[in-house]
C-alpha cells in the first residue's frame, strides 16, 4: 500500500503544483473538478447506507459556491446560501410527495454535503487569492502532507495506544504526536526551500509563522480525516471510492484538506498578514 501511495504522489504532485502556480480560472477548474468528485463520493457512501442525496444538487451546489467564492469572495453569501437551502428543500420535498418516506433525512444528507465540501472546499481557493497565496496554499498543503505522512509511518511503526478506536483503530496518539512534532518544524524547512524559489521577501513570511501553520494544521486537520472516517464507519464502507490505489477516494484523500485550508486562510488573513 505505501508503494502504491508513493506512485499516486509523484504523478499528481507535480500537476497539482503547476496548476497552483499557474492559479486563476484553472487552479479554480481544477478544484472544482476534484470537489464535484467528491461530492459525487460523498452522494454514493450515504447512498450504501440507505439514504439518498439529490447528486445534482450536491454537484451544483457545490460547483456554485467555489465559483461565487472565487468571483466574489463572501459578498454573495447572503443570498446564494439562503437558496441552496430553499431549492433543496424544495427537491426533498418533491421527493417525499413522490413516494419517497426517507426524504426529511435525505435533505440534512445533501445539504450537509453541499456545505461541508462546497464551504471548506472553497478556502482552497481562497487561500490561493491571498496575497502571495500561491507560497501559503503550498505551505499548508505540504504541511498537511508532512502531518499525514509523519502519522502514518511514525503510528504504524510505534503506535500502541488508539487515538480513536471507533473512528480510525490504527491511528494512535503517538502517530498523531508525531504528525504534529514533523508538521511544526518541517514545514519551516520548506519555507527555506522555497526561497531560491521565487518566495518574496514578504515581512509575513518568517520561519516562526511557517512553525505555526504547520503546528495548527496538523493539530486540527487530522479531525477532518476522522470525520469522513466516522462517515464511512456508519455507512459501513471501507473507503469512498478505489480512484487513487493506496489512498481510496478523493473524498479520502482531501479529509484533511477540507479543514487544514481554512486554518491556513485566517491564520495567513488574521495573523500572519497583521
């Protein structure tokens, strides 16, 4: 499995850093692309459990608010979100006259899905429009990389203790501990490495607030992983899909993207940048 996670990285890992570095339309294309598949995930793992999630709804709704997040940043949230609502409701209950008993939970399936992937999904492209967004989304991402990887190699090797046994038995505290200990103080050493790079010389990007970003998102990133495993645990489902050999679904693999990108935008936006 190691083996065929390795292969996975080095055929996305450089496409995936060259559309962020080329950002605009396509960076947001790019996302939306992976998000919609996720979505589409998140529609089939409910859908194993019994339920039923409008997928339409769940890949519109999602592509609409990346799409309104990256033209006109939080300003139309007033309206867009309050629709969403509306028109999904509206479908559920259509779906209900239609024979449909289960659709009252149908609705909360499809409208967490909207706004759990549609709202945290659209802080990557957010993060990406800050300031220098190209070096801060790199950062949290391979901070995110750093974590995940540290956990994985460092638990299997050395875990003894469960970290969750219900949602994730083979993760262990030592294995999270160790995420966070390589997450804090490598992500500085990509800092450096970015520098010959092209970095700017911006006041804001300093060893210290590399250290701070890599600790918060391996501190609270790993949350995201366990909240799609506790998905998948109900729903009975080993993983989300069998797109990506050693990794599972999309959905298995951006967990801990959906939580650690808005960490990285309010700590760039509120703390960094002031």
């Amino acid at each position: 499995m190691l083996r065929q996670r390795l292969l996975v990285t080095l055929v996305l890992l450089p496409i995936g850093i060259a559309v962020i570095a080329l950002g605009g339309w396509l960076y947001t294309i790019f996302i939306v692309l992976i998000m919609a598949r996720a979505a589409w995930e998140y529609s089939r793992l409910f859908a194993a459990g019994g339920g039923k999630p409008a997928t339409s709804l769940l890949l519109i709704g999602v592509t609409v608010i990346l799409v309104g997040r990256y033209l006109f940043g939080f300003e139309i949230d007033h309206w867009l979100l309050v629709s969403i609502v509306l028109v999904t409701m509206t479908f559920h209950l259509l779906e209900y006259e239609g024979g449909r008993d289960q659709a009252g939970t149908d609705f909360t399936f499809s409208l967490s899905g909207i706004f759990y992937l549609g709202l945290l999904g659209s802080y990557l492209v957010l993060l990406r429009g800050l300031p220098n967004g190209t070096w801060w989304l790199l950062l949290t991402l391979f901070a995110v990389w750093l974590g995940d990887t540290a956990a994985y190699l460092l638990g299997t090797a050395f875990g003894r203790h469960r970290l969750a046994p219900r949602l994730s038995p083979k993760k262990s505290w030592e294995g999270y501990f160790s995420g966070i200990l390589f997450a804090t103080f490598g992500t500085p050493l990509f800092f450096l490495l970015f520098r010959p790079l092209g970095l700017p010389g911006d006041t804001s990007f300093t060893l210290l607030n590399a250290a701070v970003l890599g600790f918060f998102i391996a501190v609270l990133s790993t949350l995201g992983d366990v909240g799609v495993s506790m998905f998948k645990r109900q729903m009975k489902v080993k993983d989300t899909s069998a797109l990506l050999p050693g990794h599972g679904g999309v959905l298995d693999r951006i967990d801990s993207w959906l939580w650690a990108a808005p960490v990285g935008y309010y700590l760039v936006l509120f703390v960094f940048l002031k």
